[in-house]
C-alpha cells in the first residue's frame, strides 16, 4: 500500500510541471495566482500522502501550515488586485 501512497505522490508532482508552465505564460496576475494556489494545494496532498506512506503524522501538521499559507495568499492577492468598490451616490 506505500508503494501506491509514492506512486500517486510522484503523479500529483509530475501534473505540478504543468502548473508551473502556467505561471511563466501567464497572461493575467489571476492566472498565476490560481497556479499558485495550484502548489499549494499540491503540496498538502503530497504531504499527507507521505504521512500516510511513512508512518509520519508530522508531516500532517505540515500540510495544514501550507493550507492556511495557501488560503492567506488568496486574501492577499484579492485585497491587491481585487476591483474597488463602486461608491453609490
């Protein structure tokens, strides 16, 4: 069963590549941002599934720290590049 936990770890990292062509091309700041989130959510499930494969529930913890990094970036960006407001006069 490890063995499957290390297969689908290398597969989720191999479909990152693709990600990481998304934030080079880009064209919009949204684009990179949704393959950034892409990482992150990447990296949690990679994570857990070493967790999992190695008997390691720290790694677990860690994945959680880069779920709550992932979530706090998408505020950070909204709040950047987000549209104002609209005053109703």
């Amino acid at each position: 069963m490890d063995t499957l936990f290390f297969a689908v770890a290398v597969f989720i990292l191999a479909n990152l590549s693709l990600g990481l062509v998304r934030v080079v091309r880009g064209p919009r700041p949204a684009d990179r941002m949704m393959a950034a989130q892409l990482f992150g959510t990447t990296a949690v499930a990679v994570l857990v599934l070493l967790a999992q494969a190695l008997a390691q529930p720290g790694l677990r913890d860690v994945a959680l720290i880069f779920a709550i990094l992932a979530a706090v970036a998408a505020v950070a960006f909204v709040k950047h590049f987000g549209t104002p407001p609209t005053s109703a006069e």
